[in-house]
C-alpha cells in the first residue's frame, strides 16, 4: 500500500520529519515501480533515507 503525506509505516515514527518523508519516497518507489513487498520496502525505505540524510550538507 502506497502511503501518502502524512501517513506512514508505525516503524518510521520515530524518525525525523525530514528522514521519514524521504523513506516514505523511497518506500513508495520500491512498491510501485520495482514491486517489492511492503516488508522490504519498509526496511529499504528507512535504511536509504538514513544513508541520504548522511550526506546531506549540515545546517548550522
């Protein structure tokens, strides 16, 4: 099922606004357009955002 802004998987709760939204692309991604299971595209999702996030530029 895709998710739309605002929704999202109970286990990206906890992240942060900007790391859960780029999951819930990358999540949706994966569904529609590769056909991974929801499971995998849940895990995928957060791992790559996580990675993303990491080489954003730091605000300071």
């Amino acid at each position: 099922m895709p998710w739309m802004k605002g929704e999202y998987p109970p286990s990206y709760k906890k992240l942060p606004a900007k790391i859960r939204n780029k999951a819930v692309e990358i999540a949706n991604a994966l569904l529609l357009y590769h056909g991974a299971d929801e499971h995998a595209a849940i895990a995928l999702g957060a791992h790559s955002a996580k990675e993303w996030a990491k080489k954003q530029p730091s605000k300071r």
